[in-house]
C-alpha cells in the first residue's frame, strides 16, 4: 500500500507475491479503492527476471491526475481509459432517450423506467450518447488487506442513487498466486425484487514487444455483433459468423492483428477445459497473456484495439451491447437476473505464458 498517495479518497493497495519457478509470471499488482476496486497496474516478470509493466496506465500519480472528477470525469469515464476497470452492474452501452438539460439518459430496465448517466457516445457531429460501462467507476470501495497477495472489498451499493431497478450488495476480491492475477465479483441482491446484473472487466493489455502488426489475438468465438459503425458502435440486433473473415481469430494460434480495427463484441464462445479463453500472443517477445474466465455467465468478449497503439484490450462480461434494446427482439442478451436472496458471480484470471 503506497500510504502517501490516494486516489478517490483511498490509497494504492499494492499486492505482491513470489514468481513462479520458472516461466513469465505476475509478481505485483496494483488496485484502487477508491475507484470501484479497478486495476491499475500489473507487473510481469519475465523468463530472464525483467520486470515489466503487462498494464497500459500512467504512474499512480500520473492516475491521481487524472482521475480527478473534473469535467473529462463524469461518472468516471477516465477509470476505463486506462488500467483495469470492473464493470457493473452492467458491462457496455446502454442507449435511452437524452433529457434536456441533463447528462442523463431515460430507458426502460427489467420493466422499470430509470435515469442512467450520459457518459459516452460517438465523437461525429449528431452521434448519439448513451450510458457506458456500469455505475461504479469512481465508486469509493470498502476494503481490507489480510496479506501481502489479496485484497477484498465490498460496495453496498442498493440501487446505485436511484439509477438501477433493485438493490445489490457488491463483493471483489484480487488475488497473486502461481505467476497470476484473479478478480472475483459477487453481487448479492439485498432487496425484495429481481435485479438484473451484467459485469464485466476493461484491461489495457500491453503488447510487451510494443509491435502491434505481428501480435496476434486468439479468441475462440463464432459470432460477432455487427454494429452501425465504428464511432457510436451501437448494435444492430444481428450476429454475423466469424468463419472466413478478417474477424475469425478462433485458431489456436491465433491471427495477426496486422492493421485491423478492432471495438468488437464476440459471442457464441467455444470454451477450454469450462473456460471462456482470450490470448494475446506476441512472437517478437517470445511472451503470451491469458484472460480466462471459468464463470457460465460469461457470453462474450469486447475487444477494443486501435491500430496505432500497442495495446488490446479484452474484456470478458456476461452481457452483449445495449442488453435491454428492441433490436435483440427478444434474444437472451446475457443479463443475469438475480432474485431476491440470490447472487451472480464473476471471476476472471490473467496469467502470462512463454511462446
């Protein structure tokens, strides 16, 4: 824990463990409170005992700058920009109708009519905006630290101001261990009525070569969601096969990411061993990263990977886009609804691996 230093009122929680005996290996992690529990940073030691930065983020005090809840801020949107976000209770867009005068959408959830935050949307003249990636992003997160390798933390969250049908308690857990990094999310419905729950996870992955062309990305999927376009990347209810296209990374060995533009949401995953598995492989550093997870709940992979830029990020999460639109007409769009008393659990786990 760096003591000096806080970010949304609660330090860097720093988590270290030993490597593994031999191989790549995450050996620190670091993780804010104060801004629902995301990752910031995680540290990869490599075969030849270089440790590396495997996270896309500035230093904790180039974050603290940013995360600072100006204006650029509102409901968090610099917690996804970099690092490692949680998302919930709901993973990527949903779109509503704008209220004047207010940066809020209005949008039916579960039966229910709710005000969500107007937080992104296209950057074209006339683009739509919508709410983004969940209600937590700069939520100040309880927490405690029994060892060196974990931290826990727990949200009361209810119904997040006002804005979610339902009331949920949330619970995460970060853990080092064997050369990798778990994240576990718990939402517990404390309330009376069925909740709808959809989480999610936003890593910056860093290409360790910094060769983005050669990196290649193994994701076993048959479906992407076609979306309108590239800017307000909004679904279109459809789902196009990936076999044959540019899009079809289902190999094991992956496909170079060459010049491709990437902010795709892939689903109908063919899991490994009951996992839903994403890898980035990079040959000129001889290194892979793993985001696997093992829970049911997740049916999809958002993958963000502008061609300029030396990163992927992979983000496995229960529910596709705009889960709650009329374009799915009808279609189970991954949203876990959660009764009263129950639970929807999340886990999800980055390891390295040598090529």
């Amino acid at each position: 824990m760096d003591a000096a230093l806080e970010i949304g009122g609660a330090p860097v929680v720093t988590l270290r463990a030993d490597p593994p005996a031999d191989g790549p290996g995450f050996v620190e992690a670091q993780v804010l409170p104060g801004r629902g529990m995301m990752l910031l940073q995680a540290k990869l030691r490599l075969a030849d005992a270089e440790v590396v930065d495997a996270i896309e983020a500035p230093s904790p005090q180039g974050a603290a700058a940013r995360l600072d809840g100006g204006p650029e801020d509102f409901a968090g949107n610099v917690s996804f920009s970099f690092g490692g976000a949680i998302l919930a209770p709901y993973a990527n867009r949903i779109r509503g109708r704008p209220l004047e005068g207010s940066r809020e959408i209005e949008t039916r959830i579960a039966g229910e009519t709710v005000r969500l935050p107007r937080n992104w949307g296209g950057k074209a003249q006339g683009a739509e905006q919508y709410a983004m990636h969940g209600l937590i992003l700069d939520a100040a997160v309880q927490w405690r630290q029994d060892d060196p390798a974990h931290v826990a933390g727990w949200l009361d969250a209810g119904s997040f101001g006002g804005h979610w049908p339902g009331r949920l308690r949330l619970g995460f857990e970060w853990r080092l261990a064997g050369g990798g990094l778990t994240l576990r999310v718990r939402a517990q419905n404390v309330g009376d009525r069925a909740v709808p729950v959809g989480i999610g996870w936003h890593p910056y992955l860093r290409i360790p070569s910094g060769a983005r062309a050669q990196a290649r990305l193994a994701l076993a999927a048959a479906s992407r969601v076609a979306v309108n376009n590239y800017d307000e990347v909004l679904p279109t209810g459809d789902l196009e096969p990936v076999a044959g296209s540019a899009y079809d990374f289902c190999a094991a060995t992956g496909r170079a990411l060459g010049g491709l533009y990437l902010d795709d949401c892939f689903t109908d995953l063919r899991r490994s061993e009951g996992r839903a598995v994403a890898r980035l492989l990079d040959p000129a550093s001889g290194v892979g990263l793993s985001v696997a997870s093992p829970s049911a709940r997740v049916r999809a992979f958002q993958v963000y990977a502008p061609p300029d830029k030396a990163f992927v990020v992979i983000e496995p999460q229960f529910n596709l886009a705009d889960p709650f639109g009329a374009q799915w007409r009808g279609r189970d769009t991954g949203m876990a609804m959660v009764p009263p008393g129950g639970a929807a659990s999340y886990e999800t786990q980055l390891s390295a691996f040598a090529l």
